[in-house]
C-alpha cells in the first residue's frame, strides 16, 4: 500500500501566498484612495479659490472708475514678493511694462481722476475684500475667515492700458486680474479671473472721469 505524501507545511505556503496578493491589492486600493483624497482636496481648493476671485472681481464692478486701484505707496510695493511681481498678471500690454522688469509703480496705476479718494477711504467702505490693497490673505483667522478655513492669497493687479487711435480706436481703461494662491504654495495659482473697466464704469453723470 502507498503511503500517503507528507502535505505538512502547504497550509502555511498557501497562507503566506494569500497575505501577499492582498497586500498587493490592498497596497493598490489605499494608492487610489489617497490619489482620490489629494484630488477631490484640490478640486476643494479651486472652488473655493474661485468662489474668491468672483467676489473680489464684483466688488471692483461696484466701485467707480476712477476708485478702482491700488494702493503703491513705497511701503505696501516694497513688502510684495516675487511671486506677486512675476506673475504674468503684473504686466501692462498696452504699456509693455511689467513689474519685474519695469517695476510695480510703473506698471500698475492707483485710484485715478481729479478727485480720486484715497486707499483709506477706499477700503474702509469695502472691509470685505480691500480692493485698494494689491495683495492681502484669507484664512480661518481673518475677518470676514475663508470659506472652508484653509489659507488663500489673493493678489489683484491693476494696469491702465492707455488709449488707442485707428480703426478699432478705444479710449484708456483699466485691466483688473485677480490671482488666488494656496498660501502653503505660492508658487502656484488656484484661481485667475480679469475684466477690463471703462471709465464710463460706475460714474455720476456730469462727472470728469471720462
């Protein structure tokens, strides 16, 4: 009679084989979840980056053409960074400027008119947004706080692009571009929105801003 094959230890190779196709699939399945996590926070991120942009873009279409600026004192211009001068919305096309090579003064413009008000004044009739002030940061301390507690940098650049002659002739207006910016990441935009103002924008009838 044969004797039956020794089988001891199989038990243990089986087990082991099925640890370790799970682990393979599991290590696949926690891959996709955290690549599904990273893309549903920075979907978050942009809707919410974007949700900024539409408000402070609003609150310039509430203003006057003549208020609509920013503050360029030497001391606000001297604590913006890089990231603020070298993005392509610190640029005036009409002008050829831009702020990294002709600087922010040059390049962007302040409220404007005879009897422009002041950043001041400008900002402290808007608290919310502070269109006057060219680069400013939303975060779960701030008032009013963003909207989902993260941080966001909100940079606005304003450029006069001066008047054209010829056939398609239009007279000077101001480009607005908002640029929102996760704060741990600056480098990097989440948000860009830009309209453009005529001085017809908001005005009292009979005024001189045009």
């Amino acid at each position: 009679m044969l004797r039956t094959r020794n089988e001891g230890g199989f038990l243990m190779l089986e087990l082991l084989m099925a640890m370790t196709v799970m682990s393979i699939a599991l290590t696949a399945l926690v891959t996709v979840f955290s690549a599904g996590l990273i893309t549903m926070r920075r979907a978050s991120q942009q809707t919410t980056a974007s949700f900024l942009a539409d408000i402070q873009i609003e609150t310039y279409r509430a203003m006057t053409s003549r208020d609509i600026g920013l503050d360029l004192s030497a001391g606000t211009v001297a604590a913006l960074d890089n990231n603020y001068k070298n993005d392509a919305g610190c640029a005036n096309s009409g002008a050829g400027t831009t702020c990294a090579t002709n600087g922010v003064t040059t390049t962007e413009t302040g409220p404007t008119g005879t009897t422009a008000d002041t950043c001041t004044q400008i900002n402290s009739w808007y608290p919310n947004t502070l269109p006057c002030t060219p680069s400013r940061t939303v975060s779960s301390a701030t008032t009013p706080a963003s909207p989902d507690g993260r941080s966001y940098r909100i940079d606005t650049y304003v450029a006069m692009l001066p008047a054209t002659t010829g056939t398609n002739a239009q007279r000077a207006v101001k480009q607005v571009t908002v640029v929102v910016r996760d704060s741990s990441n600056l480098a990097s935009s989440l948000a860009r929105e830009s309209s453009v103002f005529d001085c017809s924008t908001g005005v009292t009838p009979n005024s001189s801003d045009c």
